[in-house]
C-alpha cells in the first residue's frame, strides 16, 4: 500500500508540476512546447494516476499506511516528481537543442526557480557552472 500511494502521488504530482510550469513561464519543465499540449499531458497523467490508483481491486482492506509516514511518503514523492521531471525536461529540451539564453552583461543571472523560464536543470547547472570559472578567472586576473 506504502508504495501505490508513493506512485499516485509521484505520478500526480508530475502532472500538476506540468500543468504549473504553464502559467508560472517555467518553460524549463516542460515536456512539450506548446502549452495547450502541455496541460492536456498534465492532465491525463493526472487523470491515469488516479484511475489507476482507485480502480485496483485490493484498495478495501485495512492499510497499514500510518499518518506520519503517508506524510514522510507524500513529501518524498513529491520531491522526486520535482527532480524528475526537471532531468526528463532537461534531457528532452535537449535533443532539441533548447539553448540557455544569456543574460546582458553586468546583468544577474536568474536564481533559483526562475532558472526555469529561460533554461532547464541541466541548462542552469551549465550556466552557473561557467559563470563561476569565469568570476575565478577574473579573480586570478
């Protein structure tokens, strides 16, 4: 039972993260790149997930799922719905050759989650990566 609920949650959680990215701009976490597709994606995973999870035949009997660890499993299940749908993304935008844009000289890079609206997870780690070799070497210079 621990585990079906991790996966409802997993897979729910993708599909909201989906639906999410759309209005926040977080083009970094998209799937598809079109936003109607998008959220008709987040949709049916949600959507799948549920059917799925409802639908079994052995959900009447008496789970031993207790409150602190369905909490624990929640919040683990959505952090790994996070990480995974920001290295599905990354590798997707990839093969398409989605390219980080750079920001103005002098201007700050983007922190945080709002990497998202210009680059992917493995876009941000790339960026960051060269703006630090960059500042030590303008350090050593």
């Amino acid at each position: 039972m621990a585990l079906d609920y991790f996966l409802l949650v997993f897979i729910g959680s993708i599909g909201v993260y989906q639906i999410a990215s759309i209005p926040a701009g977080l083009r970094g976490l998209w799937f598809f790149g079109q936003p109607v597709l998008q959220c008709l994606f987040g949709i049916a995973v949600i959507v799948s997930g549920f059917a799925w999870f409802f639908t079994d035949e052995n959900r009447n009997f008496q789970h031993t799922v207790e409150g602190a660890q369905q909490l624990g499993l929640f919040l683990i299940s959505i952090i790994a719905a996070y990480v995974f749908t920001a290295v599905l993304a990354s590798i997707i935008q990839a093969k398409v050759d989605f390219r980080p844009e750079e920001p103005v000289e002098g201007k700050q890079h983007e922190e945080g989650i709002e990497t998202f609206k210009t680059t992917t997870l493995l876009g941000g780690i790339l960026t960051s990566m060269k703006k630090q070799r960059k500042d030590r070497k303008e350090v050593e210079d």
